[in-house]
C-alpha cells in the first residue's frame, strides 16, 4: 500500500500543535473525516498559512503517518472569502460544520455530505445578511436528512394523519416533539403523550451513513429532491430508532423543553424546507426564522447527544425582538 494518497478536502477544523504546525480536520469525498498535520502552517511564510484556514477547499498530497498523517502538498481550489469576511455568515459556517462533524464518518467515502456543505456554504457566502438565518436554518434541516433523522413534518408523528396549516384561525397550532421525532396533532398532545412515546422507541441503531447511504457525484436541485424525499419516507422512523434511556427518561439535550407549539406559518415553512431552493416568503420575519432554527438545533442536539458550540454567537447575531410578529 502507498505511503501517500492524494484527496480533496474542505478544512472544518484547525488547531495549534506543537510551535509552528496546525493540525486540520478535512472533510473529503474520497475518505470522509481525517485528521492531518500542516507542517509550519502557523509560520507567516508558509505554504501552509493560508491552505490551512477555515472552509479552505484544497486539492492534498498527504503521507500517511504512524499517529498521525502529513499534509506535503496542497493546491487551493476554493476559499469562500465571503464567510471570514461576515461574522454572521462566519458563524453560521461554523455552525454547519459543527454538525456535519458529528455526522461525517472516517475512512468512508462521504461524497454526498462533502457536497451538500459546500452547496450550503455557496449559497451562506452569496446571500444577503438578512437572509442568512432562513439559509442556515434550510441547511440544518438538509443535513439531518442526510443523516437520516430528518423530523417528519408532513404528518403526525403518533396518528400519521396528513397536517394542513390552518390560516383562518389565529389559534390553531401542532406540536413538534422530539421525541416523537417532529409534528404531532394537538389533539393527539396529552400529559401522557411524551411517556407513550418513549415506551414505544426501539433500541439504538448505527446512524445510517454506516449502513450504506448511496452517494452522488453532483448535488443540485435533483440531489436535494431525493433528500427531500427520503426525509419524510424516514423522518419520524429513524429518529425513533435512534438510543432513548427508557428508565430517565432523558439525554443530554432533553434537559431542555422538548415539545414545542408552532403555528401555521411555522409549519407551512418547516414543510417546504426540504424543498431543493428556500422558500420564498416575503412577509416571513426573521423571528420566526430564529424560532424554526431554535427548533431544529434542539432536534438536532438531541438526537446527536451533543451541544452545538455555535449556536451561541447564532443567539447573539440574531436575537429574537419582542415586538417583531
């Protein structure tokens, strides 16, 4: 076996190590996460310096090492400028790398995942600021499908009836549980609706990429579209499968409120958001964009088990207005 390999990878992740090098977390088609070192990368002189910042997109010739590999030639195909130039749009980069990170699998191909990031990093770079919640928040909901927990939301998690929005009434709403894995009718919400539910969850499964998920070699509005629908053929299903503590009752993430009302409007975005293009919705305030957001990381951290570090500056550059509808 060759003691060097070559891959393309985008940079997620970057630390000091030692005096001068760096130590990168690349996401690749080709091998999904590997952990490599960039030799002087923290010398202003390098030819690493700038190969080895954040959501820099190089071509790599890497030595494989008996710890850890060596970066020996990087060739940059693509920088997106436009994130490190916003913090807003920097952040929620980070915050989509944090949770492809906990997804991306290594010494596996992830061309799928590798293909999606960069698409929703494209559109974060070119999207006006005001925008850049609704994108993120469009991309959150892309990766859990990729993932295979994607929240079902065009039926009721616990009756599976069909749920229409209802804009003539002010007060009509659903649940979106997360335990029930999305939406649930508010007439099926009850005081023993969350016990019933976890009574009924299997036991754990493996996340699905270890299962076989068929990758692509372009993503575009088809490969969205098959995300789209395998989100709502697996949604609530593969969510469920996923490790509940029967005898708690909770994870790390359900220390937090786990049920949530959404209204019409709420439901009627979270249905399209699986869609290949973000919905267009002139009179959508950025509130409740924060709140869909608010709603898919709690699922998201949930089901992951881990806390989404980015989230925090996402509540600091997008806080919710009181007196915005």
């Amino acid at each position: 076996m060759s003691r060097t390999y070559k891959a393309t990878g985008i940079n997620l992740k970057g630390m000091p190590l030692g005096e001068y090098d760096r130590l990168l977390t690349i996401l690749t088609p080709e091998f999904g996460v590997i952990r490599a070192v960039a030799p002087g990368a923290r010398k202003h002189k390098s030819q690493f310096a700038g190969r080895s910042g954040l959501f820099v997109v190089n071509h790599l010739l890497i030595a494989q090492g008996r710890n850890l590999d060596k970066i020996t030639q990087a060739q940059t195909l693509e920088s997106y400028p436009g994130l490190s130039a916003n913090l807003t749009k920097l952040t929620a980069s980070q915050y989509l790398a944090e949770l492809v990170l906990l997804q991306a699998l290594s010494g596996q191909p992830q061309e799928e995942l590798y293909e999606l990031l960069s698409e929703h990093l494209r559109r974060l770079e070119n999207a006006p600021i005001h925008t850049v919640i609704a994108h993120l928040t469009q991309a959150v909901f892309h990766l859990l499908a990729i993932a295979g927990i994607g929240p079902q939301v065009q039926l009721c998690c616990i009756t599976q009836q069909p749920l229409t929005p209802d804009f003539t009434n002010p007060n009509w709403y659903v649940g979106f549980n997360v335990l029930a894995g999305g939406t649930v009718m508010a007439s099926a919400i009850g005081p023993r609706t969350v016990r019933k539910i976890a009574d009924r969850l299997p036991a754990a499964r493996p996340l699905p990429q270890a299962i076989g998920l068929r990758t692509v070699r372009k993503i575009g509005p088809r490969t969205v579209r098959k995300i789209a629908q395998r989100t709502e053929e697996e949604g609530a299903q593969e969510s469920a499968k996923l490790e509940y503590d029967n005898q708690s009752g909770q994870k790390m993430s359900s220390q937090r409120a786990l049920h949530a009302r959404i209204n019409a409007t709420e439901l009627a975005l979270l249905q399209q958001l699986a869609a290949p293009e973000l919905p267009k919705q002139k009179i959508v305030t950025s509130n409740i964009w924060r709140r869909l957001e608010q709603i898919l990381r709690q699922y998201a951290e949930y089901h992951f088990d881990r806390q989404i570090r980015a989230a925090a500056l996402i509540d600091t550059c997008f806080p919710i207005w009181s007196g915005e509808g």
